[in-house]
C-alpha cells in the first residue's frame, strides 16, 4: 500500500526521474515531502482504525 501510494503520489505531483538527475535536492525535498503525507495516510487509515 505504502509504495503504491508513493508512485501514485508523485506521478500526479510531477516528480520523475528527470527532476532527480537535474536537481537532487529538489528531488529529494519533495519526495520526503510526498512520503509524510503518505505516512499519515497510512497510519490514520491502518494503524489507528485497528485500535
């Protein structure tokens, strides 16, 4: 689910491979930034639902 949702996550946002080679840090800002927002998804619709 996790890494369906990060693929998902940043072909709709526009981050590909040609952002990475051009511009690292870029790259990596908005991938990180891609991957808290997917934690949290994870965590509400997962982690917390079970309790």
């Amino acid at each position: 689910m996790f890494d369906k949702m990060m693929r998902a996550f940043a072909e709709f946002e526009g981050v590909t491979e040609q952002i990475k080679s051009d511009n690292q840090l870029e790259w990596v800002g908005r991938m990180n930034n891609i991957r808290a927002r997917v934690m949290n998804v994870v965590n509400a619709e997962l982690i917390y639902c079970l309790k």
